[in-house]
C-alpha cells in the first residue's frame, strides 16, 4: 500500500493529515495514550496493516469510536452507503453534534433516507437549537410532504436576532428550490412568509419557490409585493426578471434588462443573459452595451464578449464593423481559434476570400480534425471558386469526422451539385433539409438541386415554406429570382 512503519504519526498528534475533524473528535473523547505507556508495536499499529487488528479489550471499551473509523474508512474507500449505515447503527450511542453532522452528510450523499432520518432525528435531540440540524430535519420533512413538520423545524432553526434569521431565511429557502420537491415545499414557504410577515426573505423564498415550482403568476405576484416595501432590492428586481420571463412577456422583460443594466450590474452571467435575449428583441444598445460591459470583467470573458460582438455585427449587417473588432480581438489572442473562425466568416461575407481562407488554414493547422474549419474552407471553395474537387476532399474529412452536422451534410450534397452530380447531391440535401427543420440556406440549395432535376413544383413548394419561416434571407432570395423570375 506504500505506507511504512517510518510514516507513521501518532493518533494523538491533531497536526496529522490523515485524520479528519470527526475523528479528531471522537479520539479527543475517547482519549490518548499517556506519555507512560509503552509504543504500540508495529505489527499492530494501524497505518502499517493492511487487515484489521483482532479486537481487543480496549475496543469493547470505546465500540463507537469503532463503528465510526470503520465508517469512516468505507468512506474514503468511496463506499458511501456502507459509511452512512455504519454511522446511523452508532448513532444513539454518539453525543458530539459534529460527528452526527458528519454522518447525516454522508447518509445524504449515498441518498440513504432511513440512515439519514436516524442521524439527523439524534443531531436534533444532541442539539436542539441547532439551525443545521432543524433545517436538515425541515428539509426531510419536506420530502415526506409533511408540511407542518418541516415548519416547526424550520421554525426552531430560525435565530432570534432579526439580522440572523433573515440570513437563515435565506439558506430555508436555498433548500426549498430543488424542483424535485413535493408540492409541500411551496406550502410550507407560504407559512413561513405568514408567520414572519416583516420578513423581506420569506417572502422572496417564497416567490422563488413558486417560480421552481412552476407558478410564475404567484412568484411575480409575490415579488412585486416585496419590491413595493423594498424597490431598489437587486435580489428581488432579478427574480421579477425570471418571472416575467417564464411568463413570456418580453416587452416587460426587456425594460426590466435595461433597468437592472442602468443599476450598473456586472454578473457576467447577467449580461450574456441581456446581451443574448436583446439580441433576440432587437436592441441593438443594449447588445452592444452589454457586451462592452463584460469584455471589462476579465481576459476570458473580455475574448468571448469581443466574439459575439463580432458575431452580431456581421448578423446585422455592419461587415466593416464586425471586421473591426475582431481584427483588434485577433490581434490580442493571435492563436484564439473562435476569433479566427469568426473573423473568417465575416471576411467571406465582405468577399475577401484569400484572408478568410488564411484564417481557416491557421485553425487546420492548429487542429486537423477541426471539421467546423474543414466545412466552412470547403464550402466556401466549392461556392465561391472553381477549386471544387479541392473544397469537396475537405467537406468529405468534415464529413468522416461529423456525419451527423447538418451543415456538413449540405455541404456535401452542394459539393456533389457544384461536381455535376445532382442526383448524389438530392439525398444530402433532402437530409439536411429534414434535420433543420428547412433552414433557408438549406432549402435553396435543395429546392436549386430539384429545379435543375425537373421537378419544378417540388422546388417551389420548398422554397415557399422557407420563404414563410424567413422572407428575407439573403441565399433564399437571390437563388428564387435567379432560376424562377
């Protein structure tokens, strides 16, 4: 096992690595050798075996202490469930409130509910204003969907001192989030908001919860009652966010984003949150604010924000824009492969081939097996150039390395079309065009494909479907007018 006799430290020594706090505990309670007794001798000692020692009489003195290192050693050994039944078959014989925490950890991890009910019921009767232990038993009682239980024990958990119990508040309503919960959890978050009816973090558990629990009118409801008393309250404004959110109301959500973004807020995940679903609503401000915001938060961060930046310009339009900064992106992470891959699209888009295929053989050479950079280097030969056999030997290794990408699918379908080969291309195409669902760019490829096939009626049905979904994509349009003007 590695371990030899000159490794060994004394059980009494609270410095060693190789015990935990519980241990230390249950040995302080038992007691360590004194200084007069004789060494233990090697071949008993318990860092130089490898099988347990016969039990002794000092063992039948201390059976807990026992029962507990054996718990213990199952569980670092990663047998969960055998630790949490050995700490519960101890538990009436335990009296420290650590230890029995320790055990009820463990009985949780394994899912063990009957260990757990054991060691949490005697943490409780250990300690009894112990805010962990009532809000562990609340908590299973939660589960039983014994509501009024899980209340008086929340209820013992809660400190006197205001200060203290609103932070408490908040740790009950923590434990009542899981979505897994019985409809009791939201029952007993009513009665805790009832019964401390001052209580700003009742309150805001109990519209969380509702909100988990799939009742978003209740959580914004109960929300807006608390940002009356409290408006500036930002855990609250954030909540209401959620809220109108699950409701679908963009138009409220959207202002709520602006708002929340005029607080000053710097979460990042709050602002690729805005950033993304103004995106969506079309404000382009607070896109591109958003994304500034968050390119000042951190290296990593700053790198992605200038990404989608990017990203959004090209999808907007503004090419020069969109080069700009992913140029200065670039320049600052030169082997940023994102970057690279971004910038390239936009260069294809502003018809600067020779740039966007130096970005694309950059990412290749970084990664061979990059099929993202292999398809689009393909595509984008096979489109745009006469180099068709050489794009199409670089969509078939995309192709070998992502059969299931329906953009390589296309692309494979547009190479063989491009080849002379439209009748290879239709079952690509036809594929590619089931898995999105008919994207735009995909329906005229396929719709292109069926003209030039003789089924004219077939390539306008498809296209007349795309058209509905997106009118105005540019690949859609210009292939209509060019073959059925």
């Amino acid at each position: 096992m590695g371990i030899t006799a000159n490794s060994h430290r004394s059980h009494c020594d609270p410095g060693s690595g190789a015990l935990s706090a519980v241990l230390l505990v249950l040995l302080f309670l038992a007691g360590c050798a004194t200084p007069g007794e004789a060494p233990v001798p090697v071949d008993r000692r318990a860092d130089t075996r490898l099988v347990p020692a016969p039990a002794t009489a000092a063992d039948d003195q201390h059976p807990t202490l026992v029962t507990v290192l054996a718990a213990e050693m199952a569980a670092a050994g990663g047998r969960q469930q055998l630790a949490a039944q050995r700490y519960a078959r101890a538990a009436a014989a335990i009296k420290a409130p650590a230890v029995l925490a320790r055990g009820a950890e463990l009985a949780m991890a394994a899912g063990d509910t009957a260990a757990t009910q054991t060691l949490v019921q005697r943490w409780v009767a250990v300690a009894p204003e112990s805010g962990p232990a009532n809000r562990l038993a609340g908590l299973l009682a939660v589960r039983a969907g014994k509501a009024e239980r899980a209340f008086e024990a929340f209820r013992r958990s809660l400190p006197s001192r205001s200060a203290d119990r609103e932070a408490a508040m908040g740790r009950i309503g923590g434990l009542l989030l899981d979505q897994q919960l019985p409809p009791a959890a939201l029952d007993v978050a009513q009665r805790l908001a009832d019964a401390y009816p001052q209580s700003d973090a009742a309150r805001l558990g109990l519209a969380r919860v509702a909100l988990a629990q799939g009742q978003p009118r209740r959580a914004l409801a109960t929300v807006e009652q608390t940002l009356a008393a409290r408006g500036d309250w930002l855990p609250a404004r954030l909540l209401r966010l959620d809220a109108l959110l699950a409701l679908g109301r963009d138009e409220a959500a959207l202002a709520a984003y602006r708002s929340l973004f005029d607080a000053g807020i710097e979460d990042p995940g709050f602002l690729l949150r805005a950033a993304a679903f103004a995106m969506e609503a079309g404000d382009r401000d607070l896109v591109l604010s958003s994304l500034n915001r968050l390119q000042k938060q951190s290296p990593a961060l700053r790198r992605r924000g200038l990404l989608l930046e990017g990203e959004y310009l090209r999808r907007q339009g503004q090419m020069q824009r969109s080069i700009a900064v992913l140029d200065r992106a670039v320049a600052d992470y030169p082997r940023d492969t994102d970057l690279r891959y971004g910038r390239a699209i936009t260069r294809i888009s502003m018809d600067r081939l020779a740039d966007a295929e130096a970005d694309l053989r950059f990412i290749i050479r970084q990664n061979p097996e990059d099929a993202r950079a292999l398809n689009a280097l393909g595509y984008t030969l096979v489109d745009e150039t006469d180099r068709i056999e050489e794009g199409r030997a670089l969509i078939e290794k995309a192709y070998a390395l992502a059969p299931d990408d329906p953009a390589i699918i296309d692309s494979m379908g547009w190479a063989a079309f491009r080849a002379g080969q439209p009748e290879q291309a239709l079952p690509y195409l036809r594929r590619a065009h089931e898995r999105t669902g008919g994207d735009a760019e995909i329906a005229a490829h396929l719709g292109e494909v069926l003209w030039v096939l003789g089924q004219r009626d077939k390539a306008r049905a498809v296209w007349q479907d795309a058209i509905e979904r997106q009118p105005d994509h540019p690949v859609l349009t210009e292939t209509i007018q060019r073959l059925d003007d």
